[in-house]
C-alpha cells in the first residue's frame, strides 16, 4: 500500500499522526557508531517538539542507537519514542512496514533512499520536499552550495542539498530552544552540580584550582604526551572518560586492564574517572561541568560550541588527509575576533591532537596561557553561531516554502 497524502499509516500501538501535521521521514545509516545517528535524533526531536511535526526515523543499526537512547528496544522492529515513530531499516531496499510518503524526505548523509519509497515519492500526488542532509563543514563552498536542488535523472523529484554550516548562508547547525535557560540553571546551581557529581562521576566536586577536562576521542597517539603533561603539571586535573575508544589507552597509561564505568585512577596531578556512555542530554551536562572538553566527530563538536567552553577537536579522520582543510576551516571561523597568538597557540594544539605521531603531541602549558581568552571567545562565539540560526529551525522554515 502506498499513501498518497500526508501522514503514516499506522500499526497497533503505535499513535495516529497530528492531524494537519508536517509528516517527516528521516533515512539514516550509521557509518561512525554515533555521529550520523546522533545529529538525526536530535534533529527528529526538534522537528518534532518545537515545530510539530510527525515525525519517522528509519535507523539500519538499532544497537548503536540504543547507546543514545537508552528507552529504545532493540528487538522491536517498529515503536514509538517521544512522539516520534522509529523503524528498523533491515536493508537498503526496505522502505518501511507499510510504504507511505511523507511531506518531507530527508536523506541523512548521502544513504541512498529505498528503490521503492523513491518510486512511491514520485507517484505521490503532492511532490515530497526532499532534503540531502550533508556533513559539517566550516569551508567557504558550503553556503554556495547550500540549497542547491538536483533533478533527479529519472524521475520528477527535485533534491536539495542541506549543509550545517559556521557561516552565514549555510543551514547552521542544531539547537534546542530550551538548550541556554539548561545550561543557565546547570551553572546557577551548586546543590544541582554536586549532585551531578555524585550521581555521575561518584565522587564530590573537585577542588577550586582542579581543571576538569572531558575527553572523548578517537584513538590517538598524542593522549599518552598528553596524559604525562596533566601527571607532571603544576595544576591538577581532573580527567572525566566516557567509555569509548579512547579509554584503552586511558587504561595502558596507568597500567589497567581497562577504564569503564567506575574505573578510578590517579598519578601525579592526575586523577582521572570512568564514566559511564550517556544520553545525548547526560553529554551536554558532562560538557558543563568540565573546564575544557575534547570532542570528535560531529554531533560533540556542536554540542562542545554550545556548551561555551573552550574544547579541542578531534575531527574523523578522511584518506589523504581530506579532513584537515575541514579542521583549519573550522578553525577560521572560530578564532575570527581571537587575540593572534592564542589564535596561533589553539591552532597548534588543534594541528598536533589530529596529526600527532607516537610520543609527540599538543603543548598543554602553552594551552593554558591564553584559557582566559579562550574562555571569553568560547562564550562569544556560542552567541555568533546562534545568530545564523538552528538547523532544525532553518531546515523547517525552508521545507514550509516549498510546501504552499
């Protein structure tokens, strides 16, 4: 069966769709465990809660989005989480339980659309509005390609490129519109982030003078320069590891069999804490409550932007080294109105975290010379990038456009 009108066609348990409401279909195939997943999760809950559409996320790996969504159950094949219809995208070719086309299609990431929902989207008596959601980037082609439509070679559908973007004139990136006032009472409220403390890391909240530092990486080279720098140092750190690929060397470098949730170690000026994998919120208050973050990847990086703190970038490495140009991009626009030697000092720190070779890596006491710059810029650029607008907000108003 295919739906010709807007909405879903429903099985037994599963909630009617908002009559009159924007149906939205988001296809996503998870290439980096959490990234591709993570930015569609948060976008589906925005489009959903703050402009009222009915919205379905077809998702090819359940379990690396239970990781995030700790409600979904991974052997169902078809269910309901906040409002929003999920299904698991068995393979390419499958375009859901029941085929119905939504109002509006979004293409996560270049994932190719089922043979048969495109089909269905062309035989639709209201053309969908059809997105190709892309990857960040901070480079200056973006907003010339940003909404470009292209027809598609067989049939009467028109595709637009989205781009998430630092600059105006790109899509921008995602926010919620409750995401400062969380963050403003996070800060504001002491009993609040002890008991964070306690419930998270299971420990009191470290002294004064400690530098809390996140770290969630990739695998790296450069952590174990890194870790000697904070054991050796003349200010303690306090480092807090989300399981994840890092955590191995967490572990090697104080001689653990491993660094999971609840692992405790100390060395040095060192003391460092397991954490357990958290949900997309649990990582925005682990963001506020340390003094610096290291972030990978895309969704971190944006949520890291958000949370007003100065953090460093571990960008997802590319062959032939065509991640850096998106780096030094990145970058740019981030150190705009920065002092010129800090700018220089977080550029170097950045360049030696992505390309750093065994037994080298980032000058952590140069990075602290300019922290009060970078805390300033940090908080200036949060309110620079909210001035573009939300992905979610820009990506909705767009789609209403191309619906009248």
């Amino acid at each position: 069966m295919v739906s010709s009108s807007s909405g879903f066609s429903r099985a037994s348990g599963i909630a009617p769709p908002n009559a009159g409401a924007v149906a939205c279909d988001i296809f996503c195939a998870v290439i980096d465990n959490f990234g591709d997943i993570g930015v569609c999760w948060r976008l589906a809950r925005q489009l959903a809660a703050e402009h009222g559409w009915q919205v379905r996320v077809f998702i090819d790996d359940l379990h690396a989005f239970q990781r995030l969504c700790p409600n979904l159950d991974t052997a169902r094949a078809r269910q309901q989480i906040d409002g929003i219809e999920i299904e698991h995208w068995h393979e390419p070719a499958h375009a859901g339980e029941t085929l119905a086309v939504a109002d509006v299609v979004i293409e996560a990431f270049a994932c190719e659309l089922p043979p048969a929902y495109l089909a269905a989207m062309a035989r639709r008596e209201r053309t969908p509005v059809w997105f190709n959601l892309e990857y960040l980037s901070g480079e200056d082609w973006v907003a010339e390609f940003h909404l470009r439509p292209s027809p598609h070679p067989r049939y009467p559908l028109l595709k637009h490129f989205f781009f998430p973007g630092l600059g105006r004139g790109t899509g921008g990136v995602l926010k919620e519109r409750d995401l400062d006032a969380a963050r403003a009472a996070f800060e504001a409220s002491p009993p609040v982030r002890e008991r964070w403390w306690h419930d998270v890391v299971g420990s009191a909240p470290p002294e004064r003078d400690a530098i809390v530092v996140s770290l969630f990486a990739y695998e790296n080279p450069a952590v174990d320069a890194l870790l000697e720098q904070w054991r050796d140092g003349s200010q303690p750190v306090v480092l807090l590891v989300p399981e994840g690929r890092i955590s191995g060397a967490v572990a090697r470098f104080f001689g653990l069999p491993s660094f999971s949730a609840g692992a405790r170690a100390e060395s040095g000026r060192l003391r460092a804490h397991g954490l357990a994998f958290t949900d997309q919120s649990g990582y925005d208050r682990l963001l506020w409550a340390s003094n610096v973050n290291f972030v990978r990847g895309e969704d971190s990086f944006i949520r890291a932007q958000w949370a007003a703190r100065p953090f460093v970038w571990h960008i997802y490495p590319q062959a032939d080294d065509a991640h850096l140009p998106k780096l030094d991009a990145a970058l740019a626009h981030y150190t705009t109105s920065l002092d010129a030697d800090a700018a220089a000092a977080l550029a170097r720190f950045w360049d030696a975290w992505n390309t750093a070779k065994p037994g080298s890596g980032p000058d952590w006491t140069e990075f602290l010379r300019y922290r009060p710059a970078l805390e300033a810029r940090a908080r200036a650029w949060a309110g620079e990038l909210a001035a573009i607008g939300d992905l979610a907000g820009n990506l909705a108003e767009f789609a209403k456009t191309q619906l009248k």
